[in-house]
C-alpha cells in the first residue's frame, strides 16, 4: 500500500481554512430550518384545516425531494422564473435550499416534541383558569424544548455534511477544497480520508458541546 503521510498529514491544515465558510453555511441554514421549522409546526396544530393541509403538502416536498435538486432549482432555476432573483448568491441560495429542506423535519421533530408533553398537565392548566398561551409558554414549551433537542442535534449533525454539496455551486469549502486538492495531486485516497476526517471531527466536537447543554437542561428535572 502506497499511503503517503506527510501528503496526508499536511492537507489537514489547507482543509482547515475552510472550516469557517463549512460552519457559517451549517448554523445559517440552521437558524433559518429551526425558524420556518416551527411556523410550520404551529400550522400542524391550527383549527384551520387549509392551514394543516399546506403544512402537509410542506413536509411532503422538501423531504421528498433531494438536497441537490433544490439547490439547482433555487439558484438556477429561480432567475428564469423571476428576474428578481438574477445575481443570487451562491451562499445564499444553498443557505435557502438546506433551511428549507431540514425545516421540513425539523417540523416533524417540534411536533412530536409538543406531543410527547403530558395531555395532562395542560387539562391541569385549564381547570386552573390558565390561559392557553401561557400553559404553552410555561409548560408545553420548555418540556418540549429538551424532548426536541436530541433530534434536533442530529440534524445540525446531517446538516453539517450536507454542506459539501455547495460546492455545485462554486463555493469553496471543505470538500470543495478537497476536490481541488485530490485533482492537483492525484492522491484521492489521502486527500479523502482527510476530508472525511474532518468532518468527523466537527461533529465529535458539536456532539459533545450538545451532550453539555442537554445534562445543564435537564439538571432540574432529575
């Protein structure tokens, strides 16, 4: 086996400067799934039945359609059908593609979040006179915040990978770099390696931040 190690060795810190750009498209995408992710959850729970459907038919397309194909319809697609859009960034656009896509199951997380809180502590908030809005505000929602969290990690977690499809593109990230990197070399299976292991290592690191907050979270319930 021909392994070259100082190759492999000294592409960690060439990766490592596209760790940033690899980071803001993950907590960008994040923050806009987590928004839209619990509109649509409150759409799920609406007496309104048109509003449930649009939830549905929400869910339904994101999580039915791959990552790729939104990214392509949204940056190349979108400016044929409203000029508006022409010169949309790169980073913008796969920003809008993965939120949109992880909101779709991060919907389905806050939902069953919100379920899995006691029925009966609610019932117990409205024989007390409690209004609606703060039986949610103080019970159902800070329970169904810790019950989500796991969930909701993993999916920052899948997110993070996700990123690498930026490079279609024209963004240069992490795999992106690593591209570049294993063309001008020929050494694919080092390049690779390197990249894989780079990721493993944010997500160690994300991973065991969240463990952190989850046993500060959950510190009063034990």
């Amino acid at each position: 086996m021909n392994f070259d190690w100082k190759y492999f060795i000294n592409a960690f810190p060439a990766l490592a400067k596209y760790i940033p750009v690899t980071l803001l498209l993950a907590v960008l995408a994040m923050v806009l799934a987590i928004i839209l992710g619990g509109l649509i959850t409150l759409l799920q729970f609406s007496r309104y039945r048109p509003l449930r459907w649009f939830a549905a038919v929400y869910v339904s397309f994101f999580r039915g359609m791959p990552a790729l194909v939104q990214l392509f319809l949204i940056y190349y697609g979108l400016p044929q059908l409203f000029p508006i859009f022409k010169g949309l960034p790169a980073l913008i656009a796969t920003v809008i593609g993965l939120g949109f896509k992880q909101s779709a199951y991060l919907s389905e997380v806050f939902r069953a979040a919100v379920n899995s809180v006691d029925k009966g502590q609610v019932e117990a908030g409205w024989a007390l006179h409690i209004t609606s809005f703060k039986i949610f505000r103080y019970v159902v929602l800070p329970q169904a915040f810790i019950n989500a969290l796991p969930a909701t990690g993993n999916t920052f977690v899948g997110l993070l990978k996700e990123t690498s499809l930026a490079f279609t593109l024209g963004i240069t990230e992490i795999f992106a770099e690593g591209k570049m990197l294993a063309g001008d070399s020929f050494k694919y299976f080092e390049t690779y390696l390197a990249v894989g292991l780079t990721y493993w290592a944010l997500i160690i690191i994300y991973s065991w931040a969240q463990s952190g907050v989850e046993r500060l979270l959950t510190r009063p319930y034990r």
